[in-house]
C-alpha cells in the first residue's frame, strides 16, 4: 500500500485539483498496490465521489474517540464512515504529541473505527532520544500492547501498521533501508507472538517519515516494508505517483 497523508494542508478546491490530478496521471496504469489518500475530513465526501471506479482510496486522518453526542468539533468514526471514506489513519506521532491522546483513547479510536467498518492505519514510532537509546523496539511493542494488541485476530486482521519514526516525519532525515527493515521485522514478529505467523504475514507494515520519490524504491524493496504512509511527497500529484510506481 502506498497513501498519502494531506495532514492539515490544502483548502477544499485545491484537494480537488490534487486528486483530479493523480486520477489522471494514474488514468492508464493499474497500480500494483493499493493507493490510499488520507484527507482532512472537510474533502473526505467530495474526494470519495471523485474517485469511485478508480483504484484510489480514502482514508480520514483521524476520529473521535466517542460514538456520537454532545462533543463539539469531533467527529465520528460513523461520520467518517458515512463520506465513502474506507480507511482511517490513528495514532499518527502529531496527534499523540499536540493532542495528547494516550494508548488508552488510540484504543478506543481503533475500536470505533473497526465497529463502524473502517480500517485503520495505525501509526507508531519511537522520538529522536528513544531512538538514541537504543528503545525504538520497547516503544513500538508498548504502543502496540497499549492500543492495537487487545483485538481479537478477526478485527487485527483489518489494520494496517504504519511504522513512522518521528525523528524522520517532515525533517528530511529518513531511515535508512536497513533501519527500516530491522524495526519492520521485530513489529511482524511481534504481530506474529501475539496472533500467528500468517496473520503476521498478512499485516501490511507501511514506512513513514520523509519518503519520497528517490528514496521509495530502496525502503520498499525491504522484504519487511509493504509500502509507505506520505505526508509532504504526497501534496504534489507527480511525486506521490513516483511513489505509487515505485512500490
Ligand atoms: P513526511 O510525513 O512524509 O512529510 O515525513 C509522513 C507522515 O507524517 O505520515
């Protein structure tokens, strides 16, 4: 899988030039995996429409973590839903660092979501310090313990992972091949402890943090990398397609 993640950038009529634009440019190939993009919730609706019969999903970047009622601003994973969206990204590193929401609200975000049919591609990752720490892999295993492990291995098997180091989102600094692939290895071995080996084989294990046209092919080529989570590569319809081919 190969999805985008707009993050808080672009109004409603320029998301819609954005996807006219990759509809087009994906219009004559058959993309060899799945193509997501995730959107503020304002263009999820309009977005939808605009690429049914295309091989592009949408995915919103996040949900409440209540079902309905009397909470002003949020917005529903039944809302989401409802728009045609099929994914929705939780747990992402910014929500986690500037909303402060804890494993405990992430679990309950993932278990709206899955109740209410939506996939969630769900992020973790270790800081900068952790990563000099030597504790990326005690940090990925408690937020996967914490919000994604207490499913049951029929609902696990609707969720995408998305490793992201936070050091690497939007800093340009990306992990190398082998970094990536070490961490992806130790998350899949973690999902195969906790739900067998082909259910572990079956998770799509997605890479974050400033991939991009040039550096996509290598991280992908990892035998533990399915794909790439594209925050800033993915505002721009030529790089994100580069991205897409080159899975
Ligand atoms: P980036 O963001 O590609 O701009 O580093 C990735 C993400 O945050 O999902």
């Amino acid at each position: 899988m190969v999805a985008g993640n707009w993050k808080m950038n672009k109004t409603l009529q320029d998301g819609i030039a954005l996807v006219s634009e990759l509809k087009a440019l994906l219009a004559d190939t058959t993309p060899k995996c799945e193509v997501v993009i995730g959107t503020p919730f304002i263009h999820l609706a309009t977005v939808a429409e605009m690429v049914k019969g295309t091989p592009i999903k949408v995915a919103a970047e996040n949900c409440a973590d209540k079902a309905s009622g009397a909470y002003t601003g949020e917005v529903s994973a039944e809302m989401v839903k409802s728009t045609g969206a099929e994914y929705c990204i939780i747990g992402h590193s910014e929500r986690r660092a500037y909303y402060h929401e804890t494993p405990e609200i992430l679990r309950e975000k993932v278990l709206l979501a899955l109740a209410n049919g939506l996939k969630p591609i769900f992020c973790i990752g270790e800081v900068k310090e952790q990563r000099e720490a030597n504790q990326q892999n005690e940090v990925v295993k408690a937020q996967l313990e914490g919000s994604v492990f207490n499913l049951s291995a029929e609902e696990f098997a609707n969720v995408t992972l998305a490793y992201e180091p936070v050091w690497a989102i939007g800093t340009g600094l990306t992990a190398t091949p082998a970094q990536a692939e070490e961490i992806h290895a130790f998350v899949r071995s973690l999902v195969a402890n906790r739900y067998g080996k082909e259910l572990a084989d079956n998770t799509t294990i997605l890479y974050g943090g400033s991939c991009n046209a040039k550096n996509a092919a290598e991280l992908f080529a990892q035998p533990d990398v399915d794909g790439g989570l594209i925050g800033g590569a993915s505002l721009k319809a030529p790089d994100f397609k580069a991205i897409i081919d080159a899975r």
